[in-house]
C-alpha cells in the first residue's frame, strides 16, 4: 500500500472491488450510499478500505439521501461518489438533477440488473442507459460510460472523476451484473500513472469580483470555489444568473441551460471513448458495451473465421453518444448490428446518426447475451445483403 | 396426501394433559435445531439422517415416543412449517 | 487453450475461496488469464454452492461456463447437479466419502474432507482438493497455486493451509499408480 | 417409533402458498416464525379470509406477502405504507397488514411510517427487527446496535440504533408492542390485538439473522438467539419510553411487551357529511 | 350538480381545474399527492371537491408516497390519480416503475415548469417529454398525452383513465405550465357522453384457476382482480410468472416485459391520438404539442397567409410515439419543423421516423415559445428549399 | 422629528445579500425575523464568518440560503440535511446551519430529519413551523394543527400534527429548543448555543404565515401572531414532551423553552486510527 | 376580431376575480372566445397584480397579451408598469383617485374605490371598476357580465355586486358627455 | 452612504439608559406594523406616506422624538431588515 493507501500491482479482482480501488486511487475520499444488489461489494469494499485511507463511509437511510450526500461533500471539496442499481437510480434522479443545476462533480455507479421495477436483482440487465441520458426532469447533459471487465471497472472510475471534477458534472458508470461480479485480473498502476484531472479552481486574489456560475474558458466550466474557502458563493438548483442568484427569466435560463449542454457537446471528444477492432474492411459493424461487448467481440472472432468481413465497435462511453465515431464510419459500412441486454436503447441513438439498415440482438435481461445469438444476427445480415430491422 | 385444516379450539372445560403425535415434512426442515432445543419435554433430538438438501431433521429421542404433551411449541417455533403436532384420541 | 472448470459443494465449504486461491494462481502467478465468476440467488445461503473458473492463454470474451471441462465436487448434490452440464469426458474429482458417481462415470476421488479432519480442521477440506487438483488436473503449476494460498488466507492460518495443500498433493501422488 | 409420521402438508398450508415453500429463508431466521404468527392469526380473527390483505416493502421480511396466500402486494423498497395506505382508504373493510423488515420500514421508509403513525391510519404494521439488512447480505440497518459489526461496519457500527417504541410513540401511534420470535404466543395474541385496533398499530419482532447479523456478532445460529431471548427478555410494564433502546450483544434485559395502547381517532378521509 | 357530481356545462376554467374535474367524471376517486407548483390547483381543487362526490383525497408526506399510495388505491379496485411538477416527478419514477410492472392502472400528472432541477416553478417548460419516455430504470412502455388548452386537460384526463384502465399501465399526462394556468372555455359533457373504458375484470366462476398474470386476450391484457375480491392474488415488483410469483429466470423475464411494452406498442393505434390542418397540399410540416403547439398553429395559418404551403401535426399523445402518422406523411413531404419548449427532445423521435431534414426551434422554457419564432423557422425552411437541422 | 433618519443600509447588511433585499417573503412573514436571530448569532459566535455555511431546501423559508452572505445551498426539496451532512463529514471544521421549513424538514425531508438525529450528526439546524406550505400557496403540512383550515384542507384538516420536540428526542438529537418570533432574544442565544454544540441540534421557531396559514385560520396579519405569541407562550420546564403538541388556533398555552440538552456523542465516520 | 384587455392594480383589489367575471362574461354569456392568464412568480403575494384576457370571435392560439387595447388600472405602479406595455393608442380606464396618468395619455377615469366606499364595502371597487368598463369599453353586452358575477360571487353578496356593478355602469353614463 | 458594520458589544460597567435614534431604509419596509406594535416605548406611528411599492412607513410619533431608548426591539422583530436605531451619544 502506497502512502495514500493505493494498492498497486497485479490483483485478482471482483468488478465491484476494482470499481472500489479506482475511486481510492482516483482520491475519492467520500462515499455515501445504500446498498442493493449487484452494487453493494463496492460499499463493503470501501466500508472495509476507507477507514485506512482516511476516507468518510456513510451509510445513508436512502437514496435520495445519498445522492444529497456526496454533492454536499463535493461542495465541500471531496472526490464524492456513490453507487447503487436500478431501483435505487431511479431514486436518485432528481438530485442528478440538482448535480446538473449547481454544477458539482460527482460519480454514480450503477450496477445494472434485470429491470423494470425489482426485477432480477442479482441478474444482468444494461436496460438503464436510456434513464442514464433522460432520467431526471428537464434538459441536461452528463457523462456515462459502460466497463466491460474488473480493470475497466478501475480505469473507469478514475476517468468518471477526472470528467466529473474537469466540467462539473454529475459522471454516472453504468456498469452491469456481469461486469460487477465477476473477477479477473486489475492492474493498479503506480500512483504518478493515474491520470488526475484537477477541477478548475477561482484566483483567491479576486475573491470579491468571483462570479461562480461565469463560464470565461471556452470551455464553457466556470472555476468552482468549495465551502469554507471564503468566496460566500451560492449554489441553488433554481435558475441562476452568473453570481448564482436566482433569476426568474426564460433567456436567463436558456442561457444557463444550452451552456450546461453544451459544455458536455462541446467538450465530448475529450471525453468519449470508443474501442474498434477488424474495422479496415468491415462491411458489417457490431456494436455493443458492457458485458454484452465481451460476447460481441467473440461472435465478431467467429464470424470473421468464417470470412464475413465483419468490424466491432465498442462504446466505452456511452454518454455523449460518440457522433464523430458514427460519422466516420456511416457511409463505408453496409450494416449495422447493436447488442445489448435490453429491448433495443443504444440501437435507437445508432439509427439516428447513420443511413444503413440497424439490426438489433436484443434481451431484456437476466443472462448475459449469448455470443451466438450475436454470431447468428452476423451470419444472417451478411447473408441477406440487404438487411432489414428486426 | 393430508389433509388440511386449520386449528381447532381447545375445550377448556375438560383438563386434561393431550397427548400429541408428532408430524414432520422432511423437505421442509432445514436442520436449524429450533424444534428439538426448545420442547419442554425434549421430545425431540437430531437425526443422523439427512434430506435432500443434506439437512439432519428431528427424530423422536429414545424413550419419548409417547412424551409429546402436544403443546404445540415445535408447530409454533418451526420457521419452515415442517413440523407440527396433533392431538392424539386415546 | 480455453479450460472451464467447475468447483461445486455445499454452502459452507469454502469453494468461494478455493475458486480465488485458483483463479488468482492462473492470472496472477502464472501467465494465464482468468475469469471468476459465482451464481448468485434470491436465496441468501444453503444449498448447493459453485465457483466457475475460464482459464485461457488469450483474453477471455465469455465468462461462464458452459460445458466444464474439470468439475470437482464436493457434496453429492453439486454433483447430480452439474455432472449432466460438464463436458462428458470431463476430468471429475470427487470427495470419494461424500459424492457416490454414477456408475458410467470415471472420476478422481480423494477424500479431502477425511484429510482435513486429520489436520484438524475440517475447514480446510477446500485447499487439500486445491491440492489434489493441482496435482492431477495438470493446468497450474504447484508455485502459483502456493502462492496464490499464501495472498489469500490470514497469516495465521498459511502453515496450515499449506500442509493442506501439501496433504491433497502429495495423497495423488501417492496414489498415482490407481491414476 | 424413533422418527414423526412423514407427511407432505402442514395444518396451515390453507393460507400459505405451499407450492412455493420451502421458502427462500436461511436456516434458522426467524422471520418464518413470525409469518406463522400472523398467519395464525389471520385465522383465529373471525375476519374473512378475502378481506386479510399484505402489503411488504423489499427485504427478506418482505418475502412475506409471496408466501401468503391472501390478496399480496410486494411493493418497492420502503414503499409498503403508503400503498397500504392507498389499498385501506379505496376500500376500508379491508384489514391491512404490512409485514416488512426493519430496513424497509425505518430506513428507506422512515418517513411514511412516521407520518403514518402521525395520521394515525387504520393499518397494521409487523416489523422483523433483525439488527440488520438480511436480504442484501447484512449490511447496517436502522438498528443495529452501536459498535456492532455489519459487512458495511466491519469495524464496528458508529450509529446509535432507533428505538421504535419510543420513535413510534413521539410519532403518534395507537398502538406499539415489542416480541421476539420466542414469544410466539404474546406475538400471535398482539396481531390479533391490532386486527381489531382502530387507528396505526405496529409490532416488532425481534428475530434471528444467523446469516446477515449473528455470525459477525457471535450469535452464530438462529438457536443461540432464541435462547438468548428466552433468557434475556423481560416483559416490561411502566419502563419509560426511553429506555427501550437494545442492543443484542450487550448484558442487559431486553424489554419485550406492549408500550402502547391508547385511542386517538384514526385518520378518516374528509366527508361532507360527516362535516354537515 | 349530477348524483355523481359531475358538474355538466360550460365553465370558465383553469387548465388545472379543468384536469380535476376530468378526472371527476371519469370517476377518479383517489388522489394522493404533495403540492407543487404549478400543478398544486389540481390537488386543491380536488381537495375541496371530493368530499362533495365521496373520493379520498390525502394529501401525502412526499411523492414517492404519493405514487405508493394510488397505487396500492388501484389495486383496491379504484380510479387514481396523482398530479406534481419536474422535481416530483424524478421522485415518482421508481414506483411508475412498479405501476408498470404490477399492470395497476393510475394516472400521473405532471405540470410541466422550467427545469433542469428547481429550475423556474412557476414558468413554462416541455422538457420532461423524454423523461416520461426512459425516466424509470428498465425497459417499459406507457401511454402520455399532452393537453394544449383547459378543454383538453379535461378531455386527455378523461382518456388517460380510459387508456389506464384499458391495457393497466400508467397513463401521464404531461401538460405544462401555460396549459395548467390559463383560463379557459370547458365544456364538460353529459354523463353518458364520456367515454369509459372498463377494467377488464376476471370471470369470477373460475377464482381458483385464475392466474393474475396471463393474457389470454390477443390484446395481451390480463385481467385485473381487486384486492378483497377472494382471487388471493399475488403482486410483485420482481420478476414474475403469470402466476404472479417471483421467477429468476431470463427467459421469463424476457417474456414478461417483451409483453409488457408489446401491450402498449401493439394497441398504440387505439391509444394515440393527433390532430392535423392544412395538410392535403404541405410541403413543410409544423410539429408541435402541448402550449407550443398553440404557438404553432398560429405560425401556421400566419406562413399560409404568405402562401407558404406549410402544414401542422399536433402530438396529442407523446408516447407510443404516433409512428403509423409519421410513416404516412414522410415521404410527401419536404422538410419538418419540430418546436418544442425544450432543447430538442421529440425532435429526437421525429428524425428517426421521417426520411427528410428536421428543425428544430427549440427554447429551454421559461415562457411560452413566441408564434413569431416558429413563423421564421418556416419562411426560413420554405426559402432554403433545401434544408438542414440546427 | 417625525420620520426616522433615512439611510439604505443596515448593520446586519454585512452578511446579507444585501443587493438581493428587499426579499420575496409576504408583509408581517415572520421568516425575516428568524434569519435576523440566525445572522446575529453568527457574528456573536466568534467563529470566522468564512466558516459558517448554510444549508436550506426549498419553501419560503429556504430561501434563507439565497439571502445570507455565507457559503450557501439552497438545495432540492426535503434534502437539506443530507446534503449539509456532507459538506459537514468532508470538512468537520464548517459550522454548518441547516435552515429551512417545517414541511421541507418534516414532511418530504422527514427521514433525513429523524436519521440525522438518530445518528447525531453534528449539524444546526433551524427548522421554521408556520403550519403549513407557505411557497406553494398555503397547503396542508406535518405541522398544521387538526382541523385547521388550508388549500388542501378547506373543511378542515383530518390529520395530527408532529409534535417536533418529543419526535427529536425520540430520534436521538442532542439539543432541542423551541421559540416564536418573538422570542428573539432566546433564538439568538440558542442558535448560538447550537453552534457550539456537539451532536444533532434543532431549534423550532414559531413564525406568522399570514397569507399561508393565517388569514383562512382568523390571524390574518403577520402582528396577530406575533401578539398572540406574546399573549400565550410559556416557556416550560418539566412539561413531559408528550404535552408539547401545539394548535395555534387552541386557547392553549404555546410552550416554548429548552427541551432536550443532552450529550450523547455525535457521529464520527470510522477511521483506523480511532480503532486500534 | 383579437381584443387583449390587461386588468392591473394591486395585491388585494380583486383583479383577479375582475378578470374571471370578465373571462365568463364573454366565453360563457356571449359567443365569444376568452382566455384569461395571470403572472406567477415567487414572490406570494404583494406588488403589482395583473389579469390579462385575450378575446376573440374565433379559437385563440397565442394566449397572452402582447400590447394590450385597453388597459384597466387601479393602483400607480400598475399604470407605470403596464401603460408602456400596451398599445399607444390603447383604451386606458384608471381610478382617478388612484391614478395620475401622464400628460399626454388620454383616460377614462372613476372613483372607483370612493364610489365602493360609497356603498359600503371598499372591497367592491372591482365590480364598480367592470360596469365602468362595461358600459364605456363597447366590447361586451351587460347581461353577459352580469349572469357573470351572479355566477361567481357568493349568493349573499350577489346583490351588493349587482349594485356596485350598476353603480360604476352608471357613472359612465352620467358622465357621457365628457368622454 | 451609510457605512456598514456589525454590532458593537455594549460596554456593561456604565449602567445608563442610552437614547436611541431610529434609522429607517424606506424602500424595505413592508408596513407589517410589528415594530409599531412591538416598541415597548410606543415611539411609533404608523404614517399616512407610502414607499414606492406603496407600503405605510413607521414614523415617530407625536412627542416621542426622544423616547426611543435604543432597546433595539424594533431592529430584532423586523422582518425585513428596515427599522434599527443606533446609541446617541450626548
Ligand atoms: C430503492 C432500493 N434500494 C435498495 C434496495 C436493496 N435492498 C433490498 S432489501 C434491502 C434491505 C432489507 O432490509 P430489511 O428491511 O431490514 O429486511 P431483511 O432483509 O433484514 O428482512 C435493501 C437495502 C432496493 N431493493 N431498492
Ligand atoms: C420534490 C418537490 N416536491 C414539491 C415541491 C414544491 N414545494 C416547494 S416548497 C414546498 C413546501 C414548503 O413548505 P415549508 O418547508 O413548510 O416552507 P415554507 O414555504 O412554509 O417556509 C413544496 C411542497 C418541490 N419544490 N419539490
Ligand atoms: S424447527 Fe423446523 S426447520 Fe428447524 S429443525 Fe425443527 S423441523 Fe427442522
Ligand atoms: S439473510 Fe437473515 S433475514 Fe434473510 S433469510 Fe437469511 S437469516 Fe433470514
Ligand atoms: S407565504 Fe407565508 S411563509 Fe411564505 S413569504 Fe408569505 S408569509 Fe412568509
Ligand atoms: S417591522 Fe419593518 S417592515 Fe414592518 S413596519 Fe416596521 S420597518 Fe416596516
């Protein structure tokens, strides 16, 4: 264990654990949460971890409560997160909402499972990533990326902070059962490898002229002054003018809001990732994330040992939706093919940004997708020439 | 198969100490050992055998087959609704 | 090479352990990769119990298992229950006092649980099969598996585990002219 | 005859839904003993089976209404109140029974049972008290006493625990009695006590978690709670409210009983003519 | 005053009043709710009302309590409504989850105000359409209306029951703040000319055989059994068989929400309602709803005026999505104006369903959209010729 | 002379967002007042003004947070508390005052309310009652006394209200006053005594809602209350917590006064350190 | 035909039930189309009150008022507010006791309040206000008001408004000869 | 402008009554009365001019130009931070 408490090397983790390290390694320092299944390991984890690392643990009495928990701590100037599954999202909402509105950096974590309602609550499902981007009411923007092994599990917990604290947002990982459970192999790098994105602060010298809501970067993110430092801000999540007072005014809340939009539109090649794989001379495109991705990639393999020239393209982020990658490959691909453990979400952003056909392999949830459901979408596409929509 | 019924009241005018018939539904019991520790007349011990589920069930201890005063605790305390008693008519 | 293994008994008997202790020896101190996963249930304990391992010299894509190509159990339950899933020629380890194979069957039987009484703890019955599978699955170096138990278990508790380990590897050793 | 007569029903199969028992519960819990309770209940009530509704939150307590077989609602987490609440007030001849857990109730559903006991609404309430979240594999609850180890408390719990009665009491209840699921017999008669009790009432059971909360705090199996109650439970009459804090780990009494019986008018949606 | 209190005539009515009334004659008899602006007139209104005509009215602790509580009201055999705004609805989420997955019938309505967060309570917004669409975790489908003047807050609550009840799913109404507020002309008919959709109710002489969960019916609708009826139902959250017990199994799960969102996509004929003008010749299409779509109307016959052959389809329903309409006019016409009180969210739909390029006029809320701003996105559009999206 | 000396700034503008006053709140609201003893306090407290924090939730009392020239949130609707929590856990030094109304403390934010207090977080907060929902128009709250009248309740309200003392100190806070408006001097003094006060404190301060509450309940001006606060406030000692409910509208005494002062330690987060 | 009539003065004076009867008025006792709308903010009350409706003979898109054709004002800061905002030419109707308008507006004015006071109750200068409206506006028939306030005030104070109603129509007809 | 600043604590050795001058920010006041009602001195009338939004001020009444004894109760109940006196010095 490093000073600060980070565990480098070589470790045989369960996702929920990595997700757990990445944020000890990421400084996160405060965790409020309540548990439910297939999210609660990363809770015991750091109930477990943060007493040694001098980090705050608090079991919360609800939802609700610990989404307003860690954007308190946040404001107080703490890497703050929290994690829980389907149920307790949907909880969540509306102080996402208020993350939105003030502006303060955080991180969700969302162990999907089998849903709507209770669902199957020790099952897989990925049926929340439409939530993740309409959930809480009104306009916005957030970030939301999706782990397909224990050590993205870790490296996406330290990317989801580092997004959160650099423009302000709410950052969610939505990651699955499968992913959240399973153990395999993380590398925890030495601490000067971790990337650390610091939040943009105010000058202490122009404490008296500070406006915290005025964004002069082209960024669009203004500096973000913490509580006790003596700026006297304000955070409300009513529409606010620079100063953050209220201000009862349609242009003055159009304002507000196309900016916190288009912070996130503006800012999302720095944040989006994507993985390809056989894309030289695919003819035929697979898409998925999570779990889901792992079985595409091996029905992709397949498929390609038969000769179908076939290509994988894996949104690590799933939030902003990857245009400029969609863009790039629209018109050289004859087909697309999107699998996901739901009944067809990322596939109806896909259609959206490109002009060929879009054949979904869907479920809703409760097993992980077998690859050769996806192997026979391939085979089927690739035979039709022309393909249609399911 | 049983039949099922619910409880019949106690007739409180004649007293008198029932005798009771113990009744087990063996791939209900998970061993937990409840039954056998608090029957007031030790009726009751831990069998060798096992169900399905490899769990020890109760059996009636040497020398108390006629011992059940059917007070009905083990029927009570039994989280699995797999033992219980009934009044024998001698 | 792709191998799944399947480790099953009854809840209680340490095969969560025994599936970290052989996971990480694969992935950590061998060059393989390796994936871990569990079944988890409404139910919160009791009944069967298993731990699936995928091992590969590539990355892994798909997790589970499907067919194991080595089961071992140790309770007859988790073996009515997951022989017919394990592959036909499957290596099956047995503990040979709890589990009675079918008779078309060929297994390897240790009784792991007898050999850890004998070491006292009965809970140990896990790392003697660890042993015993090391030994004759013939997927895992004897070192990695050694240090796999050693990053797992509390210091106090390696010696003994290590002479369970010991105790499973050496009894198929011993009895490896019956192999 | 050395073992009991094999059969394949139990006397109270009538009102469980015994095609799905043997029920999910660990070894040893206590929470089917506290179902039988009630389930006894139900039938010594003189009230019609068809009008007997349950209504649980999530949790393993919250099994409950699937294995009852009367009219069943399980609900979301901490949500059994206010849909108690829907079900009673649409159609009050129902009796309306929430069985839920100590989490469901007190943590996430804090707040509706509260102000549930402040309105005094006509339902009844069995709380499974079992020092912890058992379903999510023993996590802290609302009562876990202070220092006791939880798999999110591994160094021991930092909160001080609720005390329903009191919390209850301060709240607005008509009615507030404590057993254990030793004290089946007082647990049975209080049920049917609050089946006839206008206005909110609310039991708790204190029950084993060998799983969850007794193998971290050295009450390993379900017995060895049973046998602690049955050794440390005093049944109190006139111990003040707040005094009826708990804490299983300790040597102190337990104080079980009924704290609360009192006869505020239970909540009645507003009538015109009742106002005329 | 009828027996039943429905108060038949022509009234001067607030749009919220109007909803109130609505849901009096469609025979709500439950509402549990907590006051928000600018929905709050609906529950005082029936506060003082229902006493008159025998509903409960109960003011709850917040909204998740409010949601249990029709809920559970529903499963008793009632008509039962909720009304809230933004942040209310984020909190009710969960439980619209559970109304989905228990197939209780209820109607939630949300006054739609300036949002992200607090966001602006008393002014105008349309930006929780899409919330209304994914705002719960899990795949799902319902039904959501939204009302553009007092006479249809009346006659869409009136529907939303009928359509809730009919295929037991919850039914929003999404109305906004202008709509809630403005004072209008409303006819209530006579009784008997209300439409009323009937629960399906199961056949009482086969109590024991009856499962909760099976749809015989090709329209995929189970019966509806009431609490205290004597079918000793069992409701769950979790996944569930058509017996109505908790099964953890994919394939079951997968059959049980496949069912769930093919009840509502398969009858979404008789569930989706929109309104058309000036359509026989357009070349432009104006797509609105909701206040905007009152906004538009007038851009509309204003553009006509010029000559413009522009035409105007108004969304009376969001959600199904009224695809067959779309399918029906995309290829005759040339480009889509979508305007909305919202940065662009059913814009979103409109372009995955119509082959032409979409406008958007969008603004983030706060007040009503000005005809005028639509008026020159269609001149615009019409002298573009060819036209491309914002 | 007849007219004061007119000037445009006050010597408590120091710590007001004095370029946001005159403020929202109602001729005679007695929210004003409240703050004033609030902003008093903190400078008589001694600790640096850069390190008191205040927290509100939404209602005309949460307002406050967008009128005090401190670090300030003025958050979601009954999530004050939890919020304030973590400002509190992630930087112990803050003097954090949580300051909002009794319907967004006791009504939707009820269970952070009592779990705070529960926990004893070490947190201030100032909760004003004026019975009812005074930012949405004058509605039904946990507070309204039974039978009064309010938008929603227009023939008369059919629920009990909270009785805040004996539900605080049922939940476990450390430190529980209650005063009126009027008792400025006691508010001040106690909210001051909060600050320095390890543990859960709450102070519950009466507070005419004339246009809210007051004129359908015959106190039609904000004056009214504050005499009739006067007239019938007794500051009580020894008065059991349960007889501490009150209606306004009742010829009753209004007790006020100190009711709980107690030190259970506050809640700390688990660090290794404090272990071994 | 588009008509928008802005009713403004302050907190209290009644305009919003002004512009309801007014509202009725036409949508209901005459056959014309009616919306009325009122400005919310956070502020409860005090201030500035306005009643705007818009009335037309045929279905009403744009529900505000823009540039009002008359503005009805009972109370300074509503003249100052709300003058400007409608049109120059505007039918401008104002409480002379309570309203100095500028110089270069011309007004209808009435002592509106006094003439309340007159007959007892000050609270009905709205209704004095609406005969005053009604008979000099030409925009409405005064059986529609009329049917309009039966329909809308308590029964017992019907009379009261009956004869404050009249009392303000009347005046605009004694003082026919200076408009 | 008036300069701002925060209280000054009161010197308690000299016990004196000090005398008060009332200070008023017009455009605050919300004519709610309390500090007329409330002044233990009854130095306060309300008066017949209005504030732009058209809110009746306090003003002092008749012959109690020197009445005021700086009790400062008027400062602490007004709601709306518009009233407070300041000591004289004589
Ligand atoms: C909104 C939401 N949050 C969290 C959970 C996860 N969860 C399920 S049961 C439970 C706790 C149950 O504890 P308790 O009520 O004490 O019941 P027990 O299992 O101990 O009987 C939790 C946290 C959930 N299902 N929904
Ligand atoms: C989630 C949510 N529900 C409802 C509201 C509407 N709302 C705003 S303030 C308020 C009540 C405020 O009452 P209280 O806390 O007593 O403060 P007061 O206004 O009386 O000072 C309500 C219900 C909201 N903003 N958010
Ligand atoms: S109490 Fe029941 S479950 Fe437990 S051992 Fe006895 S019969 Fe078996
Ligand atoms: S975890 Fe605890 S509460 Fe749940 S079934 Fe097991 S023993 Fe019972
Ligand atoms: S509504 Fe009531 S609480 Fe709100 S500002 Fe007015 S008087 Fe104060
Ligand atoms: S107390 Fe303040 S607001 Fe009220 S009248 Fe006096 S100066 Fe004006």
């Amino acid at each position: 264990m490093t000073s600060t408490g980070v565990l480098v090397g070589k470790h045989f983790y369960q996702g929920d654990e990595a997700c757990a390290e990445g944020a000890i390694a990421a400084g996160c320092r405060f965790f409020g949460g309540y548990p439910i299944t297939p999210s609660t390991e990363i809770a015991e984890r750091l109930a477990r971890r943060f007493p040694e690392v001098g980090g705050v643990f608090i079991q919360m009495e609800d939802e609700m409560g610990s989404m307003a928990a860690i954007l308190g701590a946040s404001a107080a100037g703490a890497r703050a997160m929290t994690a829980t599954s389907g149920p307790g999202f949907s909880l969540m909402m509306e102080n996402i909402g208020l993350a939105v509105m003030m502006e303060l950096p955080c991180v969700v974590v969302n162990v999907q499972r089998g849903s709507p309602s209770t669902g199957l609550p020790t099952l897989p499902g990925q049926s929340d990533v439409m939530q993740a981007r309409w959930g809480t009411h009104g306009d916005f923007a957030l970030a939301a990326f999706s782990p397909w092994s224990p050590q993205e599990m870790f490296d996406l917990t330290v990317h989801a902070f580092n997004v959160a604290d650099r423009y302000r947002v709410p950052v969610l990982l939505m990651a699955d059962e499968v992913v959240g459970h399973m153990v395999e192999r993380v590398v925890v790098p030495p601490e000067d490898q971790i990337p650390k994105w610091e939040r943009k602060r105010p000058d202490p010298k122009r404490k008296d002229s500070f406006k915290p809501f005025l964004a002069e970067d082209p960024d669009l993110v203004p500096p973000l002054a913490h509580a006790g430092e003596g700026y006297r801000v304000h955070f409300t999540g009513l529409t606010h003018d620079e100063q953050g007072y209220p201000e009862m005014d349609a242009e003055i809340h159009h304002r507000l809001v196309t900016r916190l939009v288009e912070k996130i539109s503006h800012n999302a090649e720095k944040i989006v990732r994507t993985e390809d794989h056989f894309m030289e001379d695919a003819r035929i495109v697979v898409i998925a994330y999570g779990s889901t991705a792992r079985s595409a990639r091996r029905a992709v393999k397949d498929a390609r040992r038969e000769g179908v020239p076939v290509g994988f393209l894996r949104l690590v982020s799933l939030w902003p939706f990857p245009i400029k990658q969609f863009r790039e490959i629209a018109d050289q691909v004859d087909a697309f093919i999107v699998a996901e453990m739901n009944l067809g979400q990322m596939a109806l952003e896909v259609e959206r940004h490109v002009r060929r056909p879009v054949t979904g392999v869907y479920h809703a949830g409760g097993a992980m997708m077998p690859p050769d459901r996806i192997l026979e979408a391939i085979r089927e596409v690739a035979n039709r020439g022309d393909t249609h929509r399911r | 198969m049983m039949r099922v019924f619910a409880r019949t009241p106690i007739d409180l005018v004649e007293v008198r100490v029932p005798r009771g018939q113990v009744y087990i539904i063996p791939e209900r019991c998970k061993g937990c050992k409840i039954c056998i520790e608090l029957c007031p007349q030790d009726v009751l011990q831990v069998s060798s055998q096992t169900n399905a589920k490899g769990y020890h069930l109760p059996e009636i201890a040497p020398g108390k087959d006629r011992a059940c005063v059917h007070c009905e605790f083990c029927t009570v305390v039994c989280p699995e609704f797999a033992i219980f008693t009934m009044e024998v008519d001698e | 090479m792709r191998k799944e293994i399947r480790l099953a008994g009854f809840g209680g008997q340490g095969i969560g352990l025994a599936g970290l202790i052989l996971g990480k020896a694969f992935s950590l101190y061998d060059d393989l990769e390796a994936v871990m996963t569990q079944a988890y249930g409404p139910e919160a304990r009791g009944g069967a119990s298993s731990t699936n391992l995928v091992v590969a010299d590539r990355p892994i894509d798909y997790p589970f298992v499907q067919e194991a190509d080595i089961l071992v159990t140790l309770s007859q339950e988790a073996y009515t229950r997951f022989r017919p899933e394990a592959k036909p020629d499957a290596l099956v380890i047995i503990d040979e006092d709890l589990v009675q194979p079918s008779s078309q069957d060929t297994c390897l039987g240790i009784p792991a649980t007898k050999l850890a009484e004998d070491l006292g703890r009965r809970i140990v019955a896990n790392v003697v099969m660890l042993g015993f599978f090391t030994a004759t699955a013939g997927v895992i170096k004897r070192e990695a598996v050694e240090k796999a138990i050693e990053s797992s278990v509390r210091s106090s508790v390696v010696e003994l585990n290590m002479k369970a380990f010991n105790t499973g590897f050496e009894y198929a050793h011993q009895t490896e002219g019956d192999l | 005859m050395a073992t009991p007569i094999v059969v394949d029903s139990h006397p109270l199969d009538a009102i469980l839904r015994a095609d799905r028992i043997p029920h999910i519960w660990c070894p040893g819990c206590g929470i089917g003993i506290a179902m039988r309770c009630y389930a006894q209940a139900i039938l010594d009530s003189g009230i019609p089976l068809d009008n007997h509704v349950v209504v649980s939150g999530i949790g393993c307590s919250g099994r409950v209404a699937g294995y009852m077989k009367i009219d069943s609602y399980h609900t979301t987490h901490g949500r059994a109140i206010p849909f108690a609440i829907g079900l009673k007030l649409a159609n009050p001849n129902l009796a309306i029974t929430v069985f839920s857990g100590d989490g469901d109730l007190a943590a996430i559903g804090g707040n509706h049972l509260i102000h549930a006991a402040r309105r005094n609404v006509d339902i009844s309430v069995i709380c499974v008290n079992n020092f912890n979240y058992g379903m999510t594999g023993g996590q802290l609850g609302p009562t876990t006493p202070f220092g006791a180890r939880t798999s999110t408390t591994p160094y021991g719990s930092p909160e001080f625990p609720f005390n329903f009665p009191y919390l209850l009491a301060a709240s607005g209840a008509n009615f507030v009695a404590r057993w254990t699921t030793i004290h089946v017999r007082h647990l049975k008669r209080d049920i049917l006590y609050m089946f006839g009790k206008p206005g909110f009432s609310f039991v708790e059971v204190l029950a084993p978690c060998p799983v969850g909360f007794g193998k971290l705090n050295y009450i390993a199996e379900g017995l060895d709670e049973m046998l602690l109650y049955k050794e440390r439970c005093v049944i109190a009459d006139g111990i003040p409210l707040d005094e009826l804090g708990i804490d299983l780990r300790a040597d102190q009494p337990i104080y079980v009983g009924r704290f609360v019986d009192r006869d505020l008018p239970p909540y009645k949606p507003v009538r015109l003519e009742d106002i005329k």
